[in-house]
C-alpha cells in the first residue's frame, strides 16, 4: 500500500498535466479557466468590432464614349481613309449636285458631274450600302468664294417617306486669319454616310468644288471571315497641313488621373479557443 505522501504527489502531477499544458504546439499560454466562459460572448463581439477604412483605385471616367475598346475594334490604314469628291456645273444656271444617296440614286442634273478621285461615285454609293462609314473632318475648296454662300443639306430619307434634313453653313469655318479664301478646313465636321444619307448642295454656273473627306470609323464585314469585329477606327490624328497643329495633335495625352474609392472594411476579433474541462479525480482519502 503507497504512503500517503506519495499518493498526494501523484494527484498533483496530474491536476498539472491536465491544467497546465507545457508541451502543447498548439497553444502555449496556460489553459486555467477564467471563470468567464459563455457570459456575454456575442455581445462582447459585436461592441468592440474592429473598422479599418482602405482606398483602392475606382475607374477612370469614360470621357472618350466614341472610342472603343483597342483590342476588339479594327484599325483603318492612315492612307486609305480619304475620299476626294469633285463636283463641276458647266451649265449656265445653279444646280443642285446629290452626293452619296445610294437608296435614291438620284441622277445629277444636266451640265453637273460628280466624280470621286479614289474610285467613282457609283461604286462609293453601293459600297455604303453594305459598308457605312462616318466622315470625321471636311476640306472644302471651290473657285469662287461666293460659293461658300450656298448651305450643305445632309439628309436621311427612309423607305417609309420620312426624311431627315440637317443643315451644315459653310461660313462658320471661314475666318479673316484665313488668307486662302477659297479653302475651308473644318475639323468638327461629321457625317453618318450609309444608302439612305446623302448630301446636297447648290453648285453655282461654271464653279468646281472639291470635298475632301477623312474616313473616321467604318465597317467591313470582310473581318466577319476571319472572326474579328466587323467595326474599324482610324485612330491617327486628321492632317491639317499645319506642322504646328499636327504636331500638338500628334502628342500623346496625359492619362487621366484615377479617382479613389473609400471602402470600409470590418472584422471581428477572433475567438478564444475553449477547451473542455477535465474531469478530476478524486483524491483518496486517508485512512484514520
């Protein structure tokens, strides 16, 4: 039979082994209870969460809404978007001259031609029909300056009879600085060109205009067969014929700076790992 003292000594090293866990990996402070467990836990989460305020990069503006993306959308050749149209009255009297206006393919007046530089009239107007484009920037001369009196009529007319009728005034890109007075360049100019737009103007007796148009977008439903987008941008900046001008076209802008976002971020204070109290056993008592 084990002496008493002995007996007491093997209580106490198993109330530690059980109290106190030295070896343990897991958690190295001591795992006495503190008598608070399961008082108040939720309560005491939700009153003392943890906020943190971070700022992460928002998106940039679309500022540019025309531009699309450069990866899906086809780029026109900088040498091939220009379309030099040429129009003559050789009669006596003005004469109204209808260019483009595949749909309707109205016939030019007696003493007035049409002619296109590129190619011909009648091919530009049934390749819109399959192949829009829209012009971005107009050149315009003409032999007599009187001639820029004469307003520009662009119209849309529809299977159905309606008609839409834009007017263009040619005086609003003349200028005093402007010493060659029978040429305007107006860089703002825009014109949608499928088969149901077409542009008229009154050509005055013996006058010869030339319109010199920049292909700004257009479609190709060639890239159809080879799985791209049938849309194509020219993204090259319009000539002018000014170094000055083309040069600070030419200069690459400076990227928009990008807004921050405030995002609010909160967590909650992790847990304590409880374990289970152990049960004890009873120390023996001493026989009297």
């Amino acid at each position: 039979m084990r002496d008493y003292d002995d007996e007491l000594s093997a209580y106490e090293d198993e109330a530690e082994d059980m109290y106190d866990d030295y070896y343990s990996d897991d958690d190295l402070d001591d795992d006495f209870d503190s008598g608070l467990e399961g008082y108040g836990e939720d309560a005491y989460d939700d009153d003392y969460e943890e906020e943190e305020v971070e700022y992460i990069d928002g998106y940039e503006d679309d500022y540019d809404s025309y531009e699309p993306a450069p990866t899906t959308v086809g780029r026109i050749d900088p040498n091939d978007r220009t379309l030099t149209i040429v129009v003559t009255n050789t009669g006596s009297d003005e004469s109204e001259a209808v260019i483009f206006g595949a749909n309707e393919e109205a016939d030019q007046p007696t003493g007035l031609t049409v002619t296109v530089g590129e190619s011909s009239h009648k091919e530009v107007r049934e390749e819109s029909k399959s192949f829009p484009f829209k012009l971005a920037g107009m050149k315009m001369s003409v032999s007599n300056p009187l001639q820029f009196d004469n307003i520009l009529k662009i119209s849309r007319r529809t299977a159905t009879g309606s008609n839409t009728i834009r007017v263009y005034q040619p005086r609003n890109a003349t200028s005093p600085q402007n010493f060659a007075q029978t040429l305007i360049d107006d860089a703002h100019f825009e014109m949608d060109v499928t088969g149901q737009d077409s542009m008229r103007v009154v050509v005055k007796p013996g006058v010869t205009v030339v319109f010199t148009f920049t292909i700004k977008a257009r479609a190709n439903l060639g890239n159809l067969l080879q799985g791209n987008n049938v849309a194509e941008l020219s993204r090259t900046p319009r000539t002018t014929g000014l170094p000055q001008i083309d040069l600070i076209r030419q200069k690459p802008k400076a990227r928009k700076p990008v807004r921050k976002v405030k995002k609010v971020v909160r967590r909650r204070p992790l847990k304590a790992r409880v374990k289970p109290k152990p049960k004890l056993k009873r120390p023996v008592k001493r026989k009297r």
